[in-house]
C-alpha cells in the first residue's frame, strides 16, 4: 500500500467518522438541553395559522404546523412542536400532529424569555430527542476506535489480546 493510502486510511478515514459524529452529537445535545429548558419556560396563548401535512423528496410525510402569538406587541411565529420532531417520523404520526392542532386552534406557546423566536408548543423531553446524539456518539465513538486501531494495523501490528 503506498504511503499516500496509508496516510488517507490512517488518519482522513478515521477523522470523517469523527466529523460524522461530532456535528450532531453537538447539535442533538443543544436539542436536548433546549428541550430540557422548555419545561421552564413561560407561556402565552397563540394560534395555529396553518396545520399541513407534507412530503419531502424521498416522499416522508411530515407536519407543517405553523402558529402565531403575540407578546408585548410584537407577533411572532414559530413552527416547531417539540424538539426531537424529525421527519422520519412516518405518516401516521405525522397526521396525527396534523388533527391534533387544527387551523384556527388557539394553543399554549411556550417561548425562551430571552428569545421567544425560539418556542414550541409542547415542552420537555421526548425520547426521540436523543436519536440525534445518540447517532452523533455512535459516529464519534467508532471514529475514534478506527483512528486508534487503523494506523496499528497498517505498520503490521497486532491488536491488544492477539
């Protein structure tokens, strides 16, 4: 193998399974310490503008859940549900949003006090707000078993207990 290889199989293999993981293992834990916060924040009464059900391009149904609320004067919108609410969710459940917050619907709209741009409508930890970290460490952890084990077994060594 030439060096160049042993060099891209050694150190770039192994760092895009950590890329791979670190970005969203970053992403999912603000997910979760945000959906962690919510449980605290304060809300006000808003309304559902519009409550769709959509598919993207590999034809995944989700809910576009869109409403709207006002706090001294100002409106504001906002389209998340709950954090954790990714489409591979199935139509079913995805539906299910949809009858659940109907067009018109006045609703409870919880917002963060010191953004109420950042605001849901149902607040706290769901399970499926772990999927997203639980896949970034999954991604990490392998990266940094291979950037520890491949360049060993490139030179011709042996595993630990062989």
């Amino acid at each position: 193998m030439s060096p160049l290889m042993r060099f891209g199989f050694s150190r770039i293999f192994p760092w895009s399974f950590i890329l791979m993981g670190a970005v969203p293992l970053g992403i999912g834990i603000r997910g979760v310490v945000l959906a962690r916060a919510s449980t605290d924040w304060p809300h006000t009464v808003g309304r559902v503008v519009s409550s769709t059900l959509e598919y993207d391009d590999e034809r995944t149904a989700y809910s576009r859940i869109l409403y709207e609320f006002d706090l001294n004067g100002t409106r504001f919108q906002g389209d998340r549900v709950h954090y954790g609410g990714y489409r591979s969710r199935g139509d079913s459940y995805a539906l299910n949003l949809v009858k659940q917050y109907p067009e018109g619907r006045e609703v409870a709209v919880y917002y963060q006090p010191e953004d109420p741009e950042a605001c849901l409508l149902e607040p706290g930890l769901r399970w499926h707000v772990w999927l997203l970290p639980g896949f970034g460490a999954v991604f990490l952890i392998i990266g940094c078993g291979l950037l520890a084990v491949v360049p060993k077994l490139l030179q011709g060594g042996s595993l630990p207990g062989n």
